[in-house]
C-alpha cells in the first residue's frame, strides 16, 4: 500500500549494493537510460528533440537516453553544459556517435533535461533561464536544480512535461512544490534494493477489507465525534467517519440538531459517553471553539486509551501551552495513539514555522510530542514519533475550501478505530486515511465543496 521514497543518499548506498554485487556503473547507466528512453518513447510521438548532458551521471544517462532515442529514428541533438567528469559519464559519451554541441542559445520545442539528479547544487541563475525558456522538458531523474531531498524548488519554474524517476521515488517526486515541477512521473526500475520498510513512502491506494458475516456495527469501529460550537464541522466530521466505513458514529454535543444523516447517533454531552470501552477512536477540534466548556471536553478526551484525532480548535488549544505538549497528548503512555492534523498555521502555532523542509519539520513534530503528525496542504505528509514517515497523493486543488479538513479528521477517526482490523498499524491506518481523501475530492471534481466529498468517500472506499 505505499511506495518507498529514497533520499539522496540512500538512493547512493542502494546503488552501492548493487556495485557490490558485481553489477558495473557502465551497466547500471546503460540500464537507466535505456529504460528512460523506453519511458520516453512509450509517452511522446517521434520528434526532435535536444538532450542537454551536464558533468555527471545524471548527464551520463542523457547520452544514453540520446543513443537510444537516435536508434528509434528521432532526429536528436546532444548539448554539454560541460565534459564528463566521471568514468561511466565519459564512457557513454565516447558511445554517442553524433555531435556534441554546446548549449545553444535559441532553445527547441523539447528539451531533455540531463543536466544534474541528485548530485545538484543550486543553479546557476543564466542555466536556470536558459531551462525556464524551454516549451518542454522531459526530466532524466529529476528536474535539475530541485532539491532531491526536501523538494524545495529554485524560484519560477514550469512543471516538467514528464520526469523519470530511475530506480527509484525521491522526496523530490513526492513533495511539494518539487513534485508539482516534476509533472507526470515515470518510475524506470533498475534493480536496486527497495526495502519495504522505507523510512518515508508515498501512500498507494490501500487493502480494505470488507466487512463480511460475522462483522457487526460495533467490529466495524465505533467512532465518537466531540462537536463544538460550530457544529457544521463536527457533523461533517461524523458523517465522513460514517461515508468512510465506521459501523457506528455518535456526535456529542449541546442541543445537537436532528435531521439527516438519520443514521447518525446524536447524545448530550456528558464525560461517560466517552467511557463505552467500545469505542474505536474519537475525534476532537472540528468546530470547537476556545471556551472552557471545550477545554473540559479536550481533557476528557485526552485521558481515554483509544486513538483520538486533534484537529483544528483542539490543536488551537493545545498550542496555548506548547511545552506541555507531550505529557498532555501521552502522558506517561507510549502505547496512546494521538494524531495531530495541523495545516500550516496550525503547525506553525506548536510547532513555529514549517520551513522549507516540511519533511523534516514534521518528524521533528512527531519526535517531539510522541504524536502522529499530520501536516496538510497540497501534499500531506504524515510522520510518526519513531521517523517513519508518508507522504500522500498531490491532492486536487479544490480541497483548498472550507470544511475538507473536517472531512478529513473524521475519516482518519474511521481508519484508527478499523486499524487492527484492516491489519494497518495506526500510521498506515492515517495513510488510508489520506489516500480516501485525496480519491474523494479526485471523484468530486472541480467546484467541490465540503459535503461533496461525503458522497464520493463512498465511491473512494469502493475503489481502495
Ligand atoms: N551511479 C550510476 O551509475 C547511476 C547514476 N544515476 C544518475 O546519476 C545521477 C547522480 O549523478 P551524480 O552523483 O554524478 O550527480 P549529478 O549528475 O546530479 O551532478 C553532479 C555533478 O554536477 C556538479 N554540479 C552539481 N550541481 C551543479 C550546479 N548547479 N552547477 C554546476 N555544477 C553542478 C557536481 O559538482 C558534480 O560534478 C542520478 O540523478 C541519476 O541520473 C542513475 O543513472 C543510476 C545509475
Ligand atoms: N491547494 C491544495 N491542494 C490540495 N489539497 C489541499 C489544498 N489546500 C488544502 N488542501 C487539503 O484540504 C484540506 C483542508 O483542511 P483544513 O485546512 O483543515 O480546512 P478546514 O479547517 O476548513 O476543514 C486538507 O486535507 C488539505 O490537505
Ligand atoms: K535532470
């Protein structure tokens, strides 16, 4: 159900290994481009094309890529920002029988881009011009000049037509803004040792299980929603845990309004209803606001064993006293399941400023409070106190209005209480969550709003 995500240099030792085996870097270049090339020729029509080599081995696999692409008839052109500088970079260009120009001031149509992987520094502001002006670029590895590791983008730059990721996903594929330059993108499999148990994975659409006959309302995750002031958010909460497979769902609250979804069990609040030793999860924060009432119920819902989901006026509270923060979510309890769904300026009040690796900054978050942390925005990443760490789909734009991330906290309340049973740890479990998520607002299309994605939780589920 996830993908692993290599950095740099984990990407550099997973290489190692297979030198170790006896496998030579001429081979291993000459396989990466030409399954490029493959890549390449199986998206776009034959056409002209200019490949564009830097000094290392990311430009070693363009003239690989050049070789194979003028062996299936495309008029092609190799530019050199530099010579080779490495063994098997040299070798591949001594194998290119065709002209090697320099980088031509009046750029083509299609340009790939073999300049720098994961070797990069920051680039130097005239080749950063020269790329930018470029129609389009297919990316060998990675568009150049992006940092591998954290995603990071250099300042204005279009999304590459196509990147080819080779051997395996880097943070640069998966994390924004990185991931949205790299366009579509093609992972090339070249052998090297992906371990299951990556430290960071991209979310892949998760094993469900359904529900069959011995299943009842209650082992199909009993969920409580604590509402607030703003009861909208928590009965949009309630009802995404109920679209996203929870066989039971209680919103507590004052004066809770009735009316649809019928099946939605609404109780007064009182501090036993969190006592019921079957409950599977309980969500907190979608619409509570900063009164001492709420701050009560957050108490409450802090002391019980079961997973429980802080999101929004839960976080806010939280943050009013920052140092507190671990005692307060597990006490003395390594084994309590807290998750936090911080956005941005969530995160920035417990945390200060996401910056510019939020990667980093989400599982020092984790490391710190002993909490699931779920930062969310275009892309969510999902970190858990030991550094294990997702990161979900680029998600549809149209999330960005009012009320998805209630959706959202009450379909991870839904995927906690149904852990054990789906077979997820809860980091898994929050990764499923996100997955639905992002496929509900994919089938909702544009325009949506908020309670759109209740229905098309139900298509999402259908679908995992
Ligand atoms: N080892 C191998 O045989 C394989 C390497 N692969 C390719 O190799 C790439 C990594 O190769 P390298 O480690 O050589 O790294 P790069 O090719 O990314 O770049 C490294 C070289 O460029 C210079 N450089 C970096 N940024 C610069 C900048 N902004 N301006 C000027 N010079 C700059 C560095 O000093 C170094 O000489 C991967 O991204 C991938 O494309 C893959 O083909 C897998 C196989
Ligand atoms: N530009 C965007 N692209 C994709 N997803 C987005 C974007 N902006 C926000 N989202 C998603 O929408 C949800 C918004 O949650 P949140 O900010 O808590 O809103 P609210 O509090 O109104 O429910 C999150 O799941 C987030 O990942
Ligand atoms: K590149």
């Amino acid at each position: 159900m996830t993908s692993p995500v290599l950095t740099a240099a984990e990407t550099r030792a997973a290489e190692q290994a297979l030198f170790d085996a006896g496998i030579t870097p001429v081979d291993l270049m000459e396989r990466a481009g030409a399954g490029a090339a493959e890549a390449i020729v199986a998206r776009f029509p034959a056409q002209e094309v200019l490949v564009a080599c830097g000094p290392g081995n990311n430009g070693g696999d363009g003239y690989v890529v050049a070789r194979h692409l003028a062996e299936r008839g495309w008029p092609v052109r190799v530019a050199a920002l530099a010579e080779p500088a490495t063994d098997q970079a040299r070798a591949m260009r001594a194998q290119w029988a065709g002209p090697v120009e320099a980088m031509p001031a009046v750029v083509p149509p299609l340009v790939v881009d073999a300049l720098f992987g994961i070797g990069a520094r920051a680039l130097d502001p005239a080749l950063a011009r020269w790329l930018d002006t470029v129609p389009a670029v297919i990316a060998i590895d990675q568009p150049s000049g992006i940092d591998t590791d954290t995603g990071a983008a250099r300042g204005r730059a279009a999304a590459a037509a196509l990147t080819v990721a080779l051997g395996a996903l880097k943070p640069v594929h998966a994390i924004m803004p990185g991931a949205g330059l790299c366009g579509p993108v093609a992972h090339v499999p070249i052998g090297l040792p992906l371990s299951e148990r990556a430290m960071l994975a991209r979310i892949a659409p998760p094993a469900l299980r359904a529900p069959d006959a011995t299943s009842n309302k209650y082992t199909r995750g009993k969920v409580v929603v604590v509402a607030g002031a703003m009861q909208g958010a928590a009965f949009l909460a309630a009802e995404a845990a109920q679209r996203s497979g929870a066989g039971y769902v209680e919103l507590v609250g004052d004066d809770v309004p009735f009316g649809a979804p019928f099946a939605l069990v609404r109780r007064a609040w009182d501090a036993s209803v969190l006592e019921d030793k079957r409950i599977g999860a309980v969500v907190i924060g979608p619409g509570l606001d900063a009164s001492d009432t709420s701050r009560v119920r957050l108490e409450a819902a802090l002391a019980i064993a079961c997973p429980v989901v802080l999101d929004a006026g839960a976080l806010t509270q939280l943050a009013s006293d920052k140092d507190a923060l671990a005692s307060r979510l597990r006490g003395d309890d390594r084994e309590k399941v807290r998750l936090l769904t911080p956005h941005a300026g969530e995160f920035e009040r417990l945390f200060g400023p996401v910056g510019g690796d939020p990667l980093a900054a989400v599982r020092a978050a984790a490391a710190k409070t002993g909490a699931l942390v779920l930062l969310k925005g275009a892309t969510s990443i999902l970190a858990a106190p030991d550094g294990r760490a997702l990161v979900g789909p680029i998600a549809s734009p149209w999330l960005s209005t009012a009320g998805t991330g209630d959706v959202l906290a009450g379909v991870c309340g839904t995927m906690l209480a149904q852990a054990a049973w789906h077979g997820f740890d809860p980091l898994e479990a929050v990764g499923a969550a996100i997955w639905l998520h992002a496929r509900a607002a994919e089938l909702a299309g544009p325009a949506l709003i908020a309670d759109d994605l209740l229905w098309s939780l139900k298509r999402a589920v259908a679908k995992a």
